[in-house]
C-alpha cells in the first residue's frame, strides 16, 4: 500500500491500482528519475552546436539538411532527436536581426544616400541571408545548451 499520497495524486491508497509512480522507489520525485546526473558543460555544449556538431561528442553532424536535427549521433549514438527547440531559435534570431536593422539603415542611409526603394531591397536582402545564416547558427547553439542541461522533449 503507498502512503505517499501527496506525491501520487492519482494513486489513491493504492488499493491494487498501478500507476507509473510505482515502478521506482517512493523517495524520488519524478524529475530525479527523468533527468542524468552527469554535469555537462554549457558553454562548450553551445559552441559545439554553434559549430552544427554533436554537443556530446563534438565530431558527429548536428543537422540534417537545413535546420533538420538529427535523430541520434551517428558517431557516438547520442539521441539528438529528442531535444526539440522549437520557437526558441527564431526568437533569438529575430531579436538579434531587428538590433542589427537600425544600424545597418541607418549606416547604408548616411554613407551611400541611396534611392529609398534601393535602400529598401539592399536591405531586405541583406536582412534575409544574415536571418538565413543566423537561424541555422542559433538552432545549434539552442540545442546544445538544451542538451546540456537536460531539457529533453517529454512530449504532450
């Protein structure tokens, strides 16, 4: 019979009803028996998904095509695929490309003084590759710091 209640909302006294809780022991809270104990450098984790590599290894290939995670490191077998970064990436790559705007309007305006529909496409087309580039960068970063400190997709 459980006589943890409080910590099992479902169970109920246990009265014969399994539930996922009772196949570790009682002591430990869900979130101990879901993440790794390992300790995992964030910085070097970052870097290495900066770089599109394996954030555990940092040989194996982080991508698959563009922005494709792959779903496990094809050297040392690390289960990548489960990481997910969702809106993270294109948030940080907004942020850091709308502080770059001004600036590169600004400077374009002020040395060149081109035509305003010149300045407009030079721009925008300048905004577009740097967003391109920065987004597959900032994904492999996001990933690597997620995967450093455990944030796996536990799903819905």
């Amino acid at each position: 019979m459980c006589n943890a209640r409080d910590k099992h909302p479902l169970c109920r006294g246990c009265p014969g009803i399994q539930t996922p809780f009772h196949d570790v022991p009682l002591w430990q809270e869900q979130s101990e028996r879901t993440t790794m104990t390992e300790e995992r450098d964030e910085r070097a984790a970052a870097a290495r998904g900066l770089m599109g590599r394996c954030p555990h290894c940092g040989k194996g290939r982080l991508f698959k095509g563009y922005l494709t995670i792959v779903q496990e490191c094809d050297l040392c077998g690390e289960p990548l695929g489960l990481y997910r970064a969702a809106d993270g990436p294109a948030f940080f790559t907004m942020t850091i490309m709308l502080l770059l705007l001004i600036p590169m309007i600004g400077f374009t305006w002020a040395i060149y003084r081109p035509d305003p529909v010149t300045l407009l496409i030079v721009v925008g087309v300048a905004m577009t590759l740097l967003t391109l580039i920065i987004l597959r960068l900032v994904k492999g970063a996001f990933v690597g710091y997620l995967w450093a400190k455990h944030e796996q997709d536990r799903g819905a």
